[in-house]
C-alpha cells in the first residue's frame, strides 16, 4: 500500500549528488592511469597490428637462426646467388649464405642497436636533464653550455668520427648514437623539471624533509616518464635508420657479421641482376620503422592525461 506524501520521510528517497562529477564517481567505477592507458591501446587496432607485428619480428630474430640449418656464417661457394627457394626461402648471397639466416640475424643485430640507441641517450639524458632543471645555478649552466656547443655540430659530424676511432660494431654504434643523442632528450627533461619543481606536491615533499634525490625520482620522474617512454619509441626506428645508413656507407657492420644495413649495402651492388637482395632487407627495415612510429604514436595518444574519458 502506497504511503501518503504527508507520511514519507527521507529514508524514503534516493538521494543523488547535486555534483555531476560525484555522480560519474558513483556511477563509474575508479581506473587507475596505467590501466585506462592499457585499455586504450588494447581498444586501439593500429596500436595492437603494429605491437603484433614488432613482436613476431622480435621472436624470429631470437629463434629464427638457432633454428635454421644454415650458419650465417656458412659459406657453400657452389650455391651462390640463388633466388628464393624452398631449400633458401630467401634466396643466397655472393658467398652462398642463406639469406634467411643472415636476415634474422641482422634484425637482431639492428633492434639491439635500435633499443640501445634509444634508451641509453634517453637514460643519460634523463639524468643530466634532471639535474641541470632541478638544481639549477652552476649546474644548470654547465649542463647547458655544453649542450649549446654541442647541437651547433651535426650530430653525422660526430657519429662518423667515433666510428673511424671505434671498432665498427654494436656497441661503437650504440655509443656514436647515445653521445650525441642525450642532448635533446636532456633539454626536454630540463624544460619538464623547471615546471614540475615548483609544484605544491614537490614544496610539500621538501618541507616534510625528502632530500632532492628522493624529490627527483619517487615525485618528478613519474610524471615525466610517460613522454620519455614515447620518445623512446620514436628513437628506435631512428637509431635503426641510423645503422642502416652507417652500414650502407661502409662505417657500420662488417662482413661476415650482418644487419638489415649490411645486408642492403651488399645487395645494392647486385641490385640489377639480383634485386631480391636488396628488396627483401629493405622491405624489413621499412616495415618495422614504420610499425614503430605507429606505435608510438599510439602509444603518445595513450599516455596523454587530457584524452581521458
């Protein structure tokens, strides 16, 4: 039996926040940053094609040659420039090496070189840029100077001068990349730092006594680290580019060791007659550069805090 409305009372009634925002908290329940960031990449298709492709690509680079019957190394001087094949699924360079082996190889020469090209520059220009914004004075114009005088020389000018002193490899290249390759990552930093340190979260941290290594790492990197991550991916196809372009111009991998540059630097000389030697690589060079920056486009769209739902 209905109540009279003179008989109700408030428990009677629901009551609903005057607030909208109060009414979405009830009605939708708390996400954490990191999970919304994951949901948008999961709800993003070019996102997932390209992450699936750069993960097929990093699983044969890894098995592929353990599994192959071929060395990369493994020279058949009576087998040489054979075209694509069931026994050579890419064919056979000048030496009669197995292509297919040599291609996976060399992609697992190029990402290391793309991943450590990208993350130790950004690794060391988190680091300085952190201290030239954070601390200032001294510091901050040291950092800097360097840093102007730095960037007035093209980064090639660099790059090729390590390589003529270094050993050509890996590493020398992994190393040409990061000394030239921190000083934008660390100007950004430092452009970051000077806006997050004055912050009311930051002045709350320094009067209840954090020293400024903890103020750095546990309440400034964190908010700095999403933008970091996406340059991050943006640098590997650079770095790998970059390693192609050396090897092409004879300053990067030598032979019998190989990378997708290498492999396009020795198929350009055959080019006419055996154009497969070339397409292929660079077909893998282009396609995972530009899975790569799809990514990370992705990804930025992801991580930015003003796209949330």
């Amino acid at each position: 039996m209905n109540k009279p409305a003179s008989s109700l009372n408030e428990q009677d009634f629901v009551r609903l926040p005057a607030d909208r925002s109060m009414a979405d908290a009830i009605v939708r329940p708390s996400v954490s940053y990191w999970r919304d960031v994951l949901r948008r990449i999961r709800s993003d298709k070019v996102a997932i094609v390209s992450l699936t492709f750069l993960v097929i690509i990093i699983l044969m680079a890894i098995f592929a040659p353990i599994l192959s019957h071929y060395g990369y190394e493994t020279t058949d001087l009576l087998h040489t420039n054979q075209p694509p094949s069931a026994e050579h699924w890419f064919g056979t360079d000048a030496g009669g090496r197995d292509l297919w082996t040599r291609v996976w190889v060399g992609a697992r020469i190029s990402l290391i070189i793309g991943l450590g090209g990208a993350i130790v520059p950004q690794i060391i220009g988190i680091f300085l840029g952190g201290l030239s914004g954070f601390f200032g004075g001294w510091v901050d114009m040291l950092i800097m100077r360097i840093i102007d005088v730095g960037v007035c020389i093209p980064s090639l000018v660099y790059v090729t001068l390590i390589m003529l002193w270094l050993d050509a490899g890996p590493v020398a290249i992994i190393i040409a990349i990061a000394i030239t390759g921190w000083m934008d990552s660390a100007r950004v930093v430092r452009g970051r730092m000077l806006q997050f340190k004055n912050r009311e979260f930051v002045l709350a941290a320094s009067t209840l006594g954090a020293s400024p290594i903890r103020i750095i790492f546990r309440h400034i990197l964190p908010n700095i680290l999403g933008q970091q991550v996406v340059n991050i991916s943006s640098a590997i196809p650079a770095a790998i580019f970059l390693e192609a372009y050396l090897s092409f111009i004879g300053l990067g991998i030598k032979s019998p060791m190989t990378s997708w540059g290498q492999l396009c630097q020795v198929g350009s000389e055959f080019y006419r007659l055996y154009p497969y030697q070339l397409f292929i690589p660079g077909v893998f060079i282009s396609v995972t550069i530009l899975a790569f920056y799809l990514f990370g486009n992705c990804l930025r769209d992801a991580l930015d805090p003003h796209l949330r739902d």
